[in-house]
C-alpha cells in the first residue's frame, strides 16, 4: 500500500525553520541600527553645525570693541539655519521610526524562538506546520520578509492553485 498524504513532515524542520526567521530578523535589526547610528551622526554634525553659526553670530554681537549698536538680522542667514534645523528635525523622526521598527523586528524574531522552543516539544509534524503557518498569520509575518516567502504565504499560493 502507498500513502500519498504528500512528503513526511518533520518538527524539526519546522523548528528550523523557526530560527533561521528569527536570525533574518535579528539581522535586518542589526542593518537597521546601523542605518539609525548613521543618521543620528548626521544629527550630531549638523547640531555642531548649528552651535558653531550661533555662537560666531553671538560672539559677534557681544563683543566689546565692537560696533554700538547689535549685528542685525541681515548678519545671520536665519534661512540657512531653520532649513538645518527641519533636516535635524527630520532625521530626528526618521530615527524614532526605525527604532519602532527594530523594536518591532525584535518582537518578532523572539515570537519566533518561542515558537521553536514550543514545538520541540510536539511530534506531530503537520500540527507543526499549522502552528506556524497560524503564528505567521496572526504575526503579519510576510510584511517582515521582503525577499522571502513566509510559510503562510507558501501555503496561500498553494491553496489558490490547489483544484481541491
């Protein structure tokens, strides 16, 4: 007799599966703090940028020998420092996104080691699947992934092209 159930599945396959998602996670959040550290030393320069115009404008005004009467605004390109400040600005609320998104990147990939270390405990391979398949469903895994398909997605491609 033949059993044409489809391929045996295995728990540890699944369990596999499991970390190496939450190593890709780990990873993009590794990228993504890398990217934060850089804007946040963009912002540290053109704060030092921003400190350096203000004081020479200051130290011009109060001077001692200096004219009677205050520099005037012509003195200052207020233009060129509130566009510096909206590009600090900026980058300031781009590294609070990518923080938000770490943090959430982090969630996940230990959502994911979780998992793993649940379904260790299981010997039944297609529950496994389903497990997962239903963590990634209610996770939104595949927003996570950008160049890999997620099991819940494989699953979805197969029940579409499935004649059942």
């Amino acid at each position: 007799m033949s059993d044409d159930s489809g391929p045996e599945l295995v728990v540890e396959e699944f369990v596999d599966y499991c970390h190496t998602q939450a190593g890709l996670l780990s990873g993009r959040v590794e990228t993504m703090r890398d990217e934060a550290d850089d804007l946040l030393s963009e912002i540290d320069e053109e704060m030092a940028e921003l400190r350096t115009r203000l004081e020479e404008h200051a130290s011009g005004v109060e001077g001692v020998g200096g004219p009677s009467t205050p520099a005037g605004p012509g003195d200052v390109d207020i233009d060129a420092l509130e566009e510096l400040e909206s590009e600090v600005k900026e980058k300031q609320l781009l590294v609070e996104a990518k923080q938000t998104r770490m943090q959430a990147f982090q969630d996940l990939a230990a959502a994911y080691t979780d998992l793993a270390e649940d379904l260790e405990s299981d010997d039944d391979g297609s529950a496994a699947l389903e497990r997962v398949i239903q963590f990634e469903a209610d996770h939104d895994a595949p927003a996570y992934f950008e160049e890999r398909q997620t099991l819940v997605e494989a699953a979805a491609d197969s029940s579409e092209t499935d004649p059942d």
